[in-house]
C-alpha cells in the first residue's frame, strides 16, 4: 500500500536530515553569541544580505565592522561615510537608513541588552520574519527554521513546500518535519547545500546525492519561482 503524503513527507525529511548531517555535520559550530556586540553584527549582517549576494555581504560586513563595532558607533559615523561603507551591498541608501533607524532603538531601549523575541526582534525598523529568525537561531540558538534564500530554494525543489509558497508556508512546513532537534543543522545544512550543489541558477542534480527523492529533479512540471526579495525582510 502507498504511504500516505505526509508520512513520505516525513520519510523524505528523515533521509535529507541524515544527508546533511553526515555531509555538513561536523561543520557545524554549535557556538551561541552570548555578547551584545556579536548579536548587533548578526542582524546588521543579515540586513546587509538582503538583496545582496553572500560574497558580497561578507566583504561589507567585514569592512563596515573594521570601522564600527557598536550601535553608538554606527550612529556617530555620518550617513554618507556610511552609505560608502556599504555601498557594494545593493539598495544601500535603503540600507543604511534601516541601519541607523535599528541603532538607534538599541542605544534608546536596549542601551545594556539586545532584543532576545521574534516580536521584539521584529519590531525594529527594516527587520521582518526572516532577519528575526536568524538572529534567534545562529545568535540564541533557538530551535527555529531560518528560510533564507537557500532554503527556501532548495525546500521548494525537495518537495517540502509549494513552489509559490512564501516565507512563513515554508517555515512552518519544515516546522512540522523537523524536530527541534535537528533544525540548527538544516539551517546551516541547507545553506551550504545551496550554495555548493543545488545553486539557485543552476543546480548540480548530476552530482546530487538527494536526486532519487527530489521533486524537482523526478518531475519537469514543478517550477521553482525565485524567491521574492521583499525590502523588510
Ligand atoms: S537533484 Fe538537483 S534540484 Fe534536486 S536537490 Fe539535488 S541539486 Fe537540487
């Protein structure tokens, strides 16, 4: 007898966890931000990611961090010195006015802490579900799942979600297959496995090791739409 959809669902899930923890797993760093300053460069991160290829976020980053390291250093820099900081990362105007806005409520309202709730974290200017997710998993190591572009990509071509399916469908179907255990390596897992073999333009299937379970790969029907970038993110 078949197995009902949401059983192979489940069986499906179970094979990639095993994948990606036998591929990735002892890449993972299981290392939680505790200092505020670490925690304000995760978020500032991920809003210089928005829009912006990883290689390029990383370089900004890096170079915005050489010359910042606090919320009160961001707000003493000038808009224009920091618009050149960053302006390799995409809408950068955009950016640094999301950038000032969040420094701002930190030096106000979290002068000694950090925002530790999705709500919180979401309350800040220019910071949406996704932003808010990371910084809960890779700063607090919450057991939530992080849709980023390469999971969202990959879940979609896997089967896990409906190829229009957006953020929030995404993440609470991995929710439900994925046990809290095992959602930090499917974070860090399916990223890596999205930018090493099924890249978003044009997916490795030839080398693929998920090949025999994947939607995408078994079905020419199933389209995968590119992820809408959204600016709050
Ligand atoms: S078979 Fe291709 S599309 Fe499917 S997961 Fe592997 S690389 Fe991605």
């Amino acid at each position: 007898m078949a197995k009902k959809p949401e059983e192979a669902c489940r069986q499906k899930m179970r094979i990639v966890l095993a994948y990606l923890e036998r591929k990735y797993g002892r890449e993972v760093d299981m290392s939680i931000l505790k200092k505020r300053n670490d925690l304000f460069r995760l978020l500032i991160s991920t809003v210089l990611s928005q829009r912006a290829l990883d290689e390029t976020t990383e370089v900004v980053s890096e170079r915005l961090f050489s010359k910042v390291k606090t919320p009160a250093d961001i707000l003493k820099l000038r808009r224009a010195k920091l618009e050149s900081l960053i302006r390799q990362s995409g809408p950068f105007r955009q950016k640094a006015k999301k950038i000032i806005a969040i420094s701002r409520t930190l030096e106000k309202e979290y002068k000694n802490s950090f925002p530790r709730t999705r709500e919180a974290l979401m309350s800040l200017y220019g910071v949406g579900p996704k932003t808010a997710d990371i910084v809960l998993s890779y700063g607090y190591g919450v057991p939530v799942i992080a849709v980023d572009v390469h999971v969202d990509v990959v879940s979609k071509r896997l089967g896990f979600a409906r190829a229009n399916a957006r953020y929030e469908e995404i993440r609470a179907n991995l929710e439900k297959l994925v046990p809290e255990s095992g959602r930090y390596i499917v974070n860090l897992g399916l990223v890596s496995f999205g930018k090493e073999i099924c890249v978003t333009r044009k997916p490795k299937c030839g080398i693929c090791e998920l090949k025999k379970i994947c939607a995408y790969y078994n079905s020419n029907k199933i389209r995968v739409s590119k992820p809408k970038q959204k600016i709050n993110r």
